[in-house]
C-alpha cells in the first residue's frame, strides 16, 4: 500500500483529556466530523496492529496503533507515529479514505459555529434573489450533493444555483439552523419552483435538511448534502429522486383567484404539512363533503345578496367540512378576500348564513385530481389519516374538502382537489 502523511494535526500530550474525530476526507479535505471524547492512553512507542469493525472507530487510539477496517472493500489503515507531529494513512486509495484524527482540547481550532449559524440565518434567504449567497464562505473544493445533482467546486454549486434561477421561479423559505456536530451544521428548508418551460407551469415542492460541513483550517463550509423529506434513497443518483420530480410535472388547474395564505412546512412522499393564516369564510350546512347542498346560497351572499347589496370577489377554494367521522354535521364554505374583516362584512340576508373567522393553524394535505365522488374523498381522508397516524403525527376529528375548480368547466383529470386535517403539536423539525 501506499502511504501519505498528513501533517499539521497537533500533537498529542500525555495525561490529559483529548478528543477524537472520525472523520472522511475527500483529498485531503475534513468532512461530516463526529465527536467522542476520550482519554488519551499513556502508554508510548508501543504498536499493536488489530482488526476493528465500523462501530469501534471511535474508541480511543493508543500511540503507535494500527486499525484496520475489516468490512469494507478497500483496507484502509492508520499509523499514530508517536515521535512525530504527523499522522501516516495506508489506503489504496486517497480520495474518501476514513481515518481518525486525533486533536487535543488545547491545541483544537477554534471555529465559532454560533457565527456560522448567525452567518446562514442571512446568508441563505439570499439564494435565488439578485444578491445571491456569499462565494467567500465556501471552500473553493465544495462537495455539494442532493438526490439528482453533483458538483464539487463552489463554482459548480453557483452554476446549480444559477441554472435553477432560469427554468424556475424558486422561492426558497429557510426554517431554522442548528449546529448537529462539532465541524457541521444542518437547516431546514422549504423549495416551491414553477416550471416555467412548460405551457402549464407546474408547480414543484421539496423540503428537507441540509447538512453543511465546515473545514476547521479555513472556517469555511467544505460540503452541503441535501435531504428531501419525499424519497427514502437520497444518495446521488436517486431514481427515487427523479421520479419523485417527474410525478410533481403532471396538470393541475388552479383558477387565478384569490385563496387562503399557508407556508408548507414539509412535504412527504404522500402528503404535505401546511400552515394556514387565518381566514375569513360565509358558511351555511351542506349534505355531505362531496355535495353541493348549499352552494347557492353562499354564493348568492357574495353575489350581493347581503345587507349593503355587496359584490364580493370570487376566491377559491370551496369548502365542505365535516366535524366527526359519521359526517353528522357538515357545512359549506366560500374563502372571502383576505383584505375583508368581520368588521367591515355586510350582514347575510338569510338566518342559515353565517360569517365565522379561521384561526388558521397546521393541517396535513392530500392533493389529487379526477371527479370527487363521496366514496374517493372518504378513501382519501382515511389514507391521510393513516399516513399520518404511522409518522407519529396527531390528526384531530373531522376534515375538510376543498375544490378549487367549476366541476361544468373543467376537464375531470386536471381538477385540483384536496382533503385536508387539522393537525395538534406540530413542530418542524
């Protein structure tokens, strides 16, 4: 075997704490380091040579001591000298060769993660927008991955970023950052982008986390891993992944009106976690979530039907919802524009009519098209809420139906419809 030595790792000191990294380098740069902290063996210029598996990594190394890993394709080995500051790494291979680094408590780079944390908070909202992140904080050699791309310079990253920015029109909504290791952070994200090539102009949504790892020499990021919430297999290449996005392709017709605000918060393979602002709806009882019972008369309070003889705007969706499971008690909703306030809302004509503001909150969606028999909005509701339920999620009673399309004007296999409910304790993380 080859061997290569990499220098300028500190020394070790006998008789005192230090800690170990497990760590993958890529030429020679640090990636994804974990933490162990263990107590360095006294014991000098004795070597022991020993097989160990994956999860024996992170026990401490004694000066001198050879490890090898015995389960992976290509032996690799590290030597502790202990008369030098040096470290020597056996491998066939140079590139992602897995070694541990050994950095003591005093002699450690100082990296301020709270500044990195602070730095993406203002950085990332810039992704997509005129300004753009900042180049300056990425090592030039960035491993950058997600399901379907590959790139790694910071000048591949920008030319992703920038290719994204002409064939969509991404919204990128950062969630938070936290520092998961001791060299990496991870955020959150949302991703909405419409295609703007194709003639209906799809809208695509991923959300996930982001692992980005900081080189310690430059106190820089020197890698940003990609996660979507949507596919199991994330590593590149995905097929799961480039399914994931063809599927997202397909027609939907939504109307150019006015509906309630929501910010997604996750989307999953099968569902997404909405959150709505409140809303303002004119409601009245309805017969069952796929009726139309008492459309007319909703309709008729915006149409000017009312005590001022007002014309509201139309808004979409049309809601029904029901309480419980048994649909005992169902009504039908028209959204009213969201510059309206129950202060500044005529009175309905009709007793049966009534305005009632939602408070908005979390709901889970299930979205799909074709005609919305009351047997297929059952199904839907009762997949959704087992989807729910199996991802420890907490669904309250009842649903809500929303149809966004005029049922005599709209071909069935583009109609946009939804069932939607309302979740308890959601935290995103």
């Amino acid at each position: 075997m080859a061997s290569q030595t990499i220098t300028g790792i500190p020394t070790s000191r006998t008789n005192f704490t230090s800690k170990y990294y497990v760590a993958d380098f890529c030429d020679t740069t640090r990636q994804k380091a974990s933490l162990a902290s263990r107590k360095q063996s006294s014991t000098r210029g004795k070597t022991n040579h020993g097989s160990v598996n994956d999860e024996q990594w992170q026990k401490p190394l004694s000066k001198g001591q050879i490890y090898t890993s015995s389960n992976r394709s290509t032996k690799r080995a590290l030597f502790r000298n202990g008369n030098t500051n040096s470290l020597v790494l056996n491998s066939s291979t140079r590139n992602f060769s897995r070694v541990i680094v050994r950095q003591s408590l005093v002699e450690q780079t100082a990296v301020d993660m709270k500044k990195l944390v602070d730095f993406l908070y203002e950085d990332l909202p810039h992704l997509f927008d005129d300004k753009g992140i900042d180049r300056t904080a990425y090592d030039e050699r960035v491993k950058f991955r997600d399901p379907i791309t590959k790139h790694d310079t910071v000048s591949g990253y920008l030319f992703n970023i920038a290719m994204l920015k002409r064939l969509f029109r991404p919204d990128f909504q950062l969630h938070w950052v936290k520092q998961t290791g001791p060299y990496e952070l991870t955020t959150r994200w949302t991703m909405v982008m419409t295609f703007m090539l194709l003639p209906w102009k799809p809208e695509l949504i991923f959300t996930g986390t982001s692992e980005m790892g900081v080189n310690p020499e430059t106190n820089k990021f020197c890698s940003h891993v990609d996660y979507w919430d949507s596919i199991k297999n994330n590593d590149y290449f995905s097929v799961e992944g480039l399914l994931d996005v063809f599927k997202q392709l397909r027609i939907y017709k939504t109307p150019d009106l006015e509906s309630p605000n929501y910010q997604i918060l996750k989307r999953t393979a099968t569902y997404e976690v909405r959150k709505y602002d409140p809303f303002i709806v004119v409601e009245t009882n309805g017969d069952q979530l796929s009726g139309s019972r008492g459309f007319n008369d909703v309709a008729g309070y915006i149409f000017g039907k009312n005590s001022k003889a007002e014309k509201i705007p139309m808004t979409t969706p049309v809601f029904t919802q029901s309480l419980d499971s048994d649909e005992s008690q169902v009504s039908i909703q028209i959204v009213l524009p969201l510059q309206k306030d129950m202060s500044s809302l005529p009175a309905p004509n009709q007793e049966d009519i009534s305005l009632r503001k939602v408070e908005g909150g979390i709901a889970a969606v299930v979205k799909f098209s074709g005609k919305p028999t009351e047997d297929i909005v059952k199904e839907k509701e009762k997949e959704l809420r087992v989807s729910l339920t199996r991802d420890g999620l907490k669904p309250k009673l009842g649903c809500l139906f929303a149809r966004y399309n005029d049922p005599g004007r709209t071909w069935n296999f583009i109609m946009r419809n939804e069932v939607l409910i309302w979740l308890e304790d959601f935290t995103i993380e």
